[in-house]
C-alpha cells in the first residue's frame, strides 16, 4: 500500500509488543493488523500470538483482515477478536469454524469487498462464493456477523466501495448469505456498538444517542426498504 508507515512492518515478536506499546500511547481504541500471507510476505504465528497478547494487556481488542483460509488460521490461532472480510481461495473448514465459535471470535465478511475484489483477481482462482458461503457456515455456527463494507478511496486499495451506498448492498449480500432481515439490521447497529463497547448507541431507548434512520417500509420484512430514507438524525439534530 503506497504511504504505509515503516514502523507498521512488524516482522518479530519483540517488534509487536513494541508496535503495541506505540498505538497504546498514541490512544489508539483497538489494534489492527494483516494476517494475510506466510513468511516472508507476512507475519508468522509467534508475531501475531504476541500482538494479540500485548493488546490483550492493555484492553484493547484486535481486529484481523483476512482474505484466505491460510490467514484466517493464523488469525484463530493467535485469539484475534475480530476477523474483517471473508476468504476468497476457499470456504472455511468446519474446524477453523467451530475454533471460532469457541472463542468467540467476531465476523465483519465486508461480502462486498468480497465480490468486488473477486471480480477482479478471479484469474488468481480467488471465488466471491467461498466468501459468501464460508459467511453461512458462520450464520449456522452462531458466529456473531457485523454488517461492514471496507468503503475506501485509498491509493493501492485492490477495490473501493462507495461510502453509504455499498452498506445497502452488504445488507442484501448477507441476506443471500443466510441471515435474515433482523439479523443484518443487528450487526449494522445494535452487535457492532456492543462489540465495540460503544454503550451510548445502537439502539432506540432513552439515554441513548439519538442516531436515527427513517425509513419508507418495513425492513425488518424487506430490507431493502431500508434504502427508502426519509429522515436521517444524528445526536438528536435531524440532518437537512
């Protein structure tokens, strides 16, 4: 990626602790790192083990980005938090599947992201349907699914989803991945605020922020009614 930060190539043990130690004192509220790829191109098992554990130290949850089995191992393994994306060289063994249920590991599929990339590295053997159904063996496993996107404009990024808009598809993208309507509108507000611990949002109850969407619809039944916006308030202010 073009601009990354020298001192985020971490490549030993020791470096990851001090690499924590850094985004600890520069108030960072969680860690993320790239499990992708075996050495040399990406970290082994004892870096990400101890990331995870100086992390852990401190509080802090870590966030993985995975988009092979291979990366995903690696991620259940060290005890990663939360898995962002979905494996795109094949569908997630039942092994690795239950491991994280075990844990409790968390999943943001970010399934549009998914497609998008697929599209364009399919040559490489890379199937937005491992994704897709590697996120149903989740849904069926209890795994806890949040509703992402991965929306960027960033310089080397392989694929950008639009802000705003790419949510709406995730939603529809997850439904066809097994969830139900409810379920989809859950990891979108009320499962991503408590994963994050953000206990002043979420849902719609006093002495909560009053972040709102008004909707023409029921997307509770069809969620693509949620695309009818009608009224958006964020802190309590409506937005003109």
């Amino acid at each position: 990626m073009p601009g990354f930060p020298a001192d985020g190539i971490v490549t030993t043990p020791q470096q990851a602790r001090a690499f924590v130690e850094r985004r600890v004192a520069d108030g960072a509220d969680y860690i993320k790192i790239v499990t992708e790829a075996a050495p040399p191109a990406g970290m082994d098992q004892p870096t990400v083990n101890a990331i995870v554990a100086a992390a852990h130290e401190h509080g802090l949850l870590v966030v993985a980005h995975s988009v092979t089995t291979g990366a995903f191992r690696v991620a259940i393994e060290a005890g990663v938090d939360v898995s962002t994306h979905a494996p795109l060289d094949a569908v997630l063994d039942d092994e690795s599947v239950a491991r994280m249920r075990e844990t409790g590991m968390v999943s943001t599929p970010t399934l549009t992201m998914m497609e998008g990339t697929a599209e364009l590295f399919a040559a490489r053997g890379l199937r937005y349907e491992n994704a897709r159904d590697s996120v149903t063996k989740f849904h069926e496993a209890g795994i806890r699914i949040l509703a992402g996107t991965d929306a960027n404009s960033a310089p080397g990024a392989p694929f950008g989803p639009e802000h705003g808009e790419s949510l709406h598809h995730e939603f529809e993208l997850l439904i066809q991945a097994g969830l139900s309507p409810v379920e989809v509108l859950a990891a979108a507000t009320s499962l991503s605020a408590d994963t994050f611990s953000l206990k002043d949002r979420g849902v719609i109850e006093p002495g909560r922020r009053a972040d709102l969407v008004l909707v023409g619809g029921d997307p509770t039944s069809d969620v693509t009614a949620t695309r009818n916006i009608r009224g958006v308030w964020i802190g309590g202010e409506r937005i003109r």
